[in-house]
C-alpha cells in the first residue's frame, strides 16, 4: 500500500488521528484516506471529490484505487462466517487424582506403578486426535457423547459387580465417586477411553484397578 501514498491537491479533508497508516494525503501533507477507513467512507469520499483538472483527476483515481485495495485487504475473519465453538471436552485435561476402584479386590493391593505414571500428566483432546501417555494417546478417535446410567460407567463394571453381589447399588457406588443423578453424560473415543462426567470440567476414567480424576485445564 505504500506505493499508493502520493501528494495531490485535493482541498478541505481534514486528516484524522495522528500514528494511523495514510494511503492518501492531500497537497497540505493532510491525511484524507487511511487503511482502516470503513468501506462506505472511502467511496463516498471518491465520489464527493473536487475535480479542477487533470492533477486533481490523476489524484481521484488514486484514492479510487486506494479505495479498492483496502476493500480487498479486509480481513477473511470479518466476512467469514464463525466457527461453532467447540465441543466442551476439547482441550487439555490434567490427572489429577485417584482412588482404587470399588472394583479392585479387596484381598489385593493393586499396583500403584501406573497411578505414578499418569497423576500429573495430561491428556489433550483434538478434533482429530488424542495426545497423552499410553494408554490414551489415538490417533483417529470417533467422538460420541451419550448418557449413560450408573450401571454402564467404566465399561459396566459396576453392573459386573451386580451381578456378583445382587446388594451392590451401581447409582449408589457411582454417587460416592462424585456423580450426581441417574444420567452420566459420557465421552466415547472409539479407542478403548471413555470419560465420565461429573460435571464440564471434571471427569473421570478408569484403568485398572483405579480411577482417575482429570481436570480441564
């Protein structure tokens, strides 16, 4: 655009707010035109105009010009449509607890190797990946949300735990690990994670014989 900054001898602009970019200025070192200037101005200025002569001419065309290039130089982002926000589970989620599963066997201690592992660690939700330790890193996840109840969290586990001990109470297991309701809303990624609600930025996913809390970050 500096090409386009010439002196002329149109008359009666007044020139706006000093330290903003001029493509045209008048006789006087007046700045008439500026990059910023909104579309409609720019024309109404070529088209309002004084015209005495050839010079005067030769200096409309230019702001004619300078007019059009500024058009052309607007930003895509101000004509393109904007993109739906995304899901809520993209981003960065941290591990950021862990208890041993109500699952695990009593009479075992599991082992707590991995549990060093992931706590502290994160997991980053892509629109077309997963990054993170093993084993949740993926690379072409198939993202559904459902809603499931207590019985089929954690890969049914709990409703395994039914069927052992008919006294077990999935939605009242499921409420001591935080959840609330009869309805978990639920991440599935298509590669063996699945993240369970507690609310939008608290999940919980479990491995093993332990489940972990992630935090968004």
């Amino acid at each position: 655009m500096d090409a386009l900054v010439q002196s002329g001898s149109i008359t009666n602009w007044t020139g706006r707010d000093a330290g903003r970019s001029p493509v045209f200025d008048d006789f006087a070192g007046n700045a008439v035109l500026y990059l910023d200037e909104p579309i409609d101005h720019l024309m109404r200025l070529t088209m309002s105009a004084p015209l005495f002569g050839a010079e005067q001419e030769d200096a409309l065309r230019t702001l004619g010009v300078a007019a059009l290039c500024v058009a052309l130089s607007a930003p895509v982002a101000a004509i393109a449509p904007a993109n739906a926000a995304d899901p809520f589970y993209i981003g960065m989620w941290k591990f950021s607890g862990v208890v041993i599963a109500p699952w695990a066997d009593p009479q075992r201690m599991p082992d707590s190797t991995e549990q060093s592992r992931l706590l502290g660690k994160t997991i980053v939700f892509k629109v077309k990946g997963i990054d993170g330790p093993r084993p949740f890193a993926c690379t072409a996840p198939k993202y559904r949300v459902s809603d499931f109840t207590a019985n089929l969290i954690f890969q049914g586990a709990l409703e395994a735990m039914q069927s052992n001990n008919k006294s077990v109470d999935p939605n009242k297991i499921a409420a001591s690990l935080g959840f609330s309701g009869t309805s978990i809303k639920t991440l599935e990624t298509g590669c063996e994670i699945d993240l369970h609600f507690v609310d939008t930025t608290t999940a919980e996913i479990g491995l093993n014989d332990y489940v972990y809390t992630l935090k968004k970050q």
